[in-house]
C-alpha cells in the first residue's frame, strides 16, 4: 500500500536516534531545523555529529542500545548496522504505538524518511516506493524546478517585499547562489550589472521589467544616483526589485551605497551575497590564493585608479613588501604602473603573475609571466576587461598541478 504523507511538526518534541554513523550523520541536522528535541544513543559517533554535540545541540549517551530507550519519544529512528538491534528498536517503538524508521530494512519500517527539499515555504517529500535514490533524484528536480521558476514560483509563492541586492557570481550563470536564483525568480523589476550572469536573464518571465545598468568602462553608464531612484520608485509602486550584481555586492560592486540610500528611503532591503571573482576566478584558472607554506596572506585591491593617482588610497609600497597573493581587480589598463610601482618599491620581477580574461566562462583565457613582462605580454596578448591579476608564488602552485596532470595517462 502506499504510504500516508504527514508533515510532523516536531518544534520541541523528543526524538530518539539509535546508532550514530553516516546515517544518524545525515538524518540529525534536518530533525534539528524542523525543531526536534534529538537524542542519540550510540557508543561512538561521526565527527559531524560529535560536532553538534559538542555544541548542545544533540544529547549523547555514549552506550548501546537498551530497552526502555523509546520511552517518552514522538519519533524513532533506527540507524544502526546491526539488524538485530535495529529490530528490537523497530519492536518496542510498535509496542509503545510510536513511529520508527528503520534505515536498513524498508519493508519492515514503519515509516519512511522522505528525500525532502525546500524552497522558501514550500517543502518537497518524495517516497518512491521506500527507494532513496530514485527519491532523491525526483525531489532534486522538483526543487531545481522551483527555484529555477519553471513550476511558476514566482506567481505561487508569497512575493518578498523592497529590494533584494544579489551578488550574482563570477560569470558562469550556475554560480549563482540557490538563494539569489530562488529571489531572482521572484522578481517584479530586474536591475542587472555588465558583469551579472546575463544568461539569466533569459530565464526571466515575459512581463518581468529588466533594466540595463551597465557601467562600461570608458563608455556609457547609469549613473549610481539614478540607480539608487530607481530602486527606490519601482519598490515604492509595491514591486519586488532585484539589483542583481556580479561578483558579491559588497566587493567593489557599491552594494553598501545602494543598501544606505534603500535604508534613508525606508525600503526594505535584503542582501544576497555571491561568490567574489577575486577568490573565484584564480580557483576556476586553478590557482588556489592561499597555500600552504607558500601564503598565507590575501589581499584584494580594486585599481580602478592608478598606483600614483592622488584618489588612490591603497597603500603601494606596503603591499610590494609582502609576500602574500595580490589579487588585483580592474588593473588590466593601468597593468604597466602598477608593475612599475610594485618593482620600484621591492617585489621582486621575478613574481609569477597570472591575468585570468572572462573567468568561469566558455570564452576563460590565461596567460602567465612575469612581473617584469606582464604588462608586455598581456598587450601583446589582447587581453581585455573583464580580467583579474594574480601576483604570487601561488601561481606556481597552480603550474604545478598543469604538469602533474599533463604527465599523468589519457
């Protein structure tokens, strides 16, 4: 037959967990956010959980199992890998007339853990006739579903309210957060930057207002005082705006300008963060930018002015006597002073440096130097904006996983 789907409300009510491996590791933290009272009865468990316990979140009795162990629990689970205790657990939770589950026998539980998601207020359980993956795999596209808005979400869901700043990621459209899709799916107005993942906005419903607030370098622009009205107009008329960004909102994207101006209007304002192309972008080129007993130090500078322009507020010289990772966004046409400035005072021009072009995307290219030629190579290369400048022996880190794998068999 098949099964009865109840939503159980737990907020406060005990539940027993026997067994404290892979599958108590799994089934804890989701009994914890529905509110359960968890106890666990096992003689060892995973760090994972001994973490929880650590934290008082879980109480721990370090023995095994024995009968009397249900009394008084709304929910048990049975987690053990052994059948025979999971049995007699299974046979005194049926005595006391209390639902347990049973993770190694399904035909013998008495209850089902579903393969469950969420999706702002909206939970996915999915049964499957008691087969977890075929479960899991059902529940991961109905998810993916929701928050992508193909079920309509956007229309079926309680709408948010004011603006929401959403850092959109590096570029590849799928790294965005879960949390920044599910909002932008939401969305009434959609303000969107150049260097947002613009192949998401083609997934935007018809009548979704999209606005260009594209700052080209050198070129056209919106300026940042209209942004901020037209932020605060479109949610003043009762819209659910999205200033949707690349790269995170508070890493040179004037997310902290957009967030005061929203709060002296008195709109409500929620922030989204996204992955920073200056961590993401050397990853995807396969430089990590700390490494172990190479770096330990990062430093992120936005050279949007030049190193001798009396605007610039970054400390030069300090930075060319560490030797830490810079990494060094918008530096691309001011590359030669910047070289000029590091070398003059005390970095060596023997630095690797790397410039990454369009990370994340199809269209990712390289190129390693350098410091002493990077500004050379990178004009000779035609390397453009949008790119991001690593400068560091971390670059050799990431050369040194290109060999490894250029010496291993196809």
């Amino acid at each position: 037959m098949s099964p009865y789907l109840l939503g159980l409300r737990l907020s406060g009510r005990r539940v027993l967990v026997v067994g404290g491996g892979r599958v108590a590791q799994r089934r804890v933290p989701a009994l914890l956010d529905a509110g359960a009272v968890v106890t666990i009865v096992s003689t060892s468990v995973t760090p994972a959980l001994d973490d929880l316990i650590e934290a008082g979140r879980v109480c721990w009795e370090p023995r095994p199992y024995r009968e009397g162990d249900c009394a008084g629990a709304w929910l048990v689970q049975a987690c053990t890998d052994d059948r025979e205790v999971n049995a007699a657990v299974a046979a005194e939770a049926e005595a006391a007339r209390i639902w347990c589950v049973r993770a190694d026998d399904k035909d013998a539980s008495a209850a089902w853990t579903p393969a469950s998601g969420k999706v702002e207020e909206i939970s996915v359980a999915i049964t499957a006739g008691g087969d977890p993956r075929r479960a899991a795999g059902i529940r991961d596209t109905v998810v993916a579903a929701l928050r992508d808005g193909t079920l309509e979400a956007r229309r079926n869901r309680a709408k948010p309210v004011g603006v929401a700043l959403v850092g959109g990621g590096p570029g590849d459209p799928s790294l965005i957060t879960v949390r920044g899709r599910q909002l932008l799916a939401q969305a009434d107005v959609v303000i969107a930057d150049r260097l947002a993942p613009r192949a998401l906005l083609d997934e935007l419903a018809p009548d979704v207002e999209l606005i260009d607030a594209a700052k080209v370098p050198y070129g056209r622009s919106m300026s940042q005082e209209r942004i901020n009205e037209v932020l605060i107009d479109r949610a003043r008329q009762g819209k659910f705006v999205v200033r949707l960004k690349g790269g995170d909102p508070f890493v040179f994207g004037r997310g902290g300008e957009e967030l005061l101006a929203l709060a002296h209007a008195g709109v409500p304002c929620m922030v989204v963060p996204g992955v920073t192309s200056a961590v993401a972008v050397p990853a995807s080129a396969g430089v990590p930018v700390t490494h172990r007993g190479v770096s330990q130090e990062l430093h992120v500078i936005s050279v949007h002015v030049a190193p001798d322009d009396e605007q610039s507020t970054v400390d030069w010289p300090a930075l060319a006597r560490m030797n830490g990772t810079l990494v060094l966004m918008m530096a691309v046409e001011r590359l030669p002073k910047v070289v000029e400035t590091l070398i003059k005072n005390g970095r060596s021009p023997e630095t690797p440096v790397m410039v990454v072009q369009d990370g994340t995307l199809p269209t990712q290219r390289a190129l390693i130097a350098a410091l002493s030629t990077v500004a050379d190579r990178v004009s000779a290369a035609g390397i453009r904006p949008p790119a991001i400048v690593i400068v560091g022996d971390v670059v050799r880190v990431g050369q040194e996983v290109e060999m490894v794998r250029a010496e291993q068999p196809q």
